[in-house]
C-alpha cells in the first residue's frame, strides 16, 4: 500500500510505520454525486494527519468514512477499502458502535450533552460497563485535554455554562474516555476564538503521543502548524498526500500549489 501511494501520488514516504487506518479506491456517492473519488490514502499511527481542501470537496465525508458516520445519511454509496488494523470496516459483521468506541470524533461545533461536566465524561463509559473508578477517569481524561485545573472545582456544574474552548476540549475529553486509538477531528477550531483555537492546537500536538489523529481543516496555516502529513483534496479526488513540509513548501502538483498560495479556494 505504501508503495504504491508513492506511485500516485510521487511522494518517497520518510515514516515506514503500518498505516493504522487506510482506504483503496474508495468512492462514496450520494445517489449520483460522487463525493469521494477513489482515493487511496494512509494514516500512520501516533501522527497528525490534515485532510485540506476547498469547501465540498469531500474531505469531511472521507472523514467520516473512517468511522461509518456516513452510514446515518440516507441514501449513501460506498465501494472501495476501508480498513483499520487489517480489519474490513464495512464488513457485515463489524459493529459500528464497537468501532466508534476504537475511532472517536470531535464535531466541528462543540456539541455537550445537557449534564453536568463530570456526567458528560461519565455517562458514556458506565453505559458502556466500564470497571475502573469512574473518578479517576474522568481525572485522566479532562487532564489529557488540559482542562482539569479549570473545571476540578466545579464538576457538578452544567457543561453548557463553559466557554466555547473550554466546551470543544470537554467534547475531545468525551470522546478520550472511551479509550479510542484513533481519534477524527471535523472542523475542532473552526467555531473557536483565536486564543482557544491556539489552546486546542497545543492539545492535539500534545495527544499524538498516545493517538492518532487526522483532522479536516479549512484553515491551511493550522494544518501547516500541527501535522505531519497533509492530504489535499479538490472535486472529490486525492490531489496529493505527503509530508506537510512538502506539501506546504515544495508540492509537487500544480493544483496543491494554486491551493496552497491562496490562488483558488
């Protein structure tokens, strides 16, 4: 598979850890609208993987491929590969809900439940028959997000009273204590001010460390910022992926160039 996506996209790969997650020839379409258009593309465990591209391109619906969100949408059509850890994800005896639980997602609006701080890291995982102290996860969790010190004191209180930022890295919090491997960001900072939306990048560097992430931004100088591999898109179709240190300074397609100056999108 590595090689070749070299041969498509003319990018020698530097990391030669097994992709996690991977599609081949994937197309999605709703009725007769190709949204996605046989893209072949790996994500590689513990990095930061920006999906970039003009607005209804399909970098969003590919997102949502990764973890069958697509499968709400009426109407819907998928051909192709899409696998995580060598496992068909669109097999008939895959369980979606077992899936999400390994590949979490962050909404590009900050979406908490109507509970209390503590009840929106909570509930999912008792729910869910988890065995642990329920207290030292939700700990865990909010630490990871680099909330802890500003909520610790008040974890009865509603999740809605919370600014912006703060709600965003309670929802990442959310989705970290289902214990995913992956995680699929749509958007996180879109909705933020400039000070949070610095705060939640800092965080999603900082988590790499433990998951992996990929990420659809609009945002070019974000995706520049934080990831380590950048896949461009345009019209449905995988225009290039490689090293964001290329992609950003030396692309090699004359598309992701126009894209990349602010010539077209």
């Amino acid at each position: 598979m590595i090689m070749e996506q070299e041969k498509q996209t003319g990018v020698t790969f530097k990391d030669q850890d097994a992709p996690i997650l991977y599609c081949k020839d994937l197309m999605v379409s709703y009725g007769k609208s190709v949204a996605v258009n046989k893209v072949s593309l790996n994500i590689y465990p513990h990095r930061i993987t920006a999906i970039i591209g003009p607005s209804g391109c399909g970098k969003s619906t590919l997102l949502r491929t990764f973890n069958r969100m697509n499968d709400f949408v009426q109407g819907i059509n998928i051909e192709g590969e899409a696998m995580y850890q060598r496992q068909n994800i669109y097999a008939n005896n895959q369980d979606p809900v077992t899936l999400r639980q390994s590949i979490g997602m962050v909404f590009q609006k900050p979406n908490p439940f109507p509970k209390s701080i503590f009840e929106n890291i909570a509930w999912a995982p008792k729910l869910n028959g988890y065995q642990g102290d329920i207290d030292d996860l939700v700990e865990d969790v909010l630490k990871k997000a680099a909330l802890w010190d500003e909520v610790k004191r008040r974890l009865n209180q509603p999740a809605l009273s919370l600014s912006g930022g703060q709600q965003q890295r309670l929802c990442i919090a959310r989705a970290l204590a289902m214990q995913p491997e992956v995680l699929l960001m749509d958007e996180p900072c879109s909705a933020l001010d400039p000070i949070s939306t610095a705060r939640v990048e800092d965080l999603i560097i900082s988590l790499k460390e433990n998951y992996t992430i990929v990420i659809v931004t609009h945002n070019m100088q974000q995706a520049a910022r934080i990831s380590d591999y950048t896949a461009f898109m345009d019209m449905g179709n995988l225009i290039e992926y490689g090293l964001s240190s290329d992609i950003f300074t030396r692309p090699k397609n004359q598309k992701t160039i126009d894209y990349v100056t602010g010539r077209f999108g």
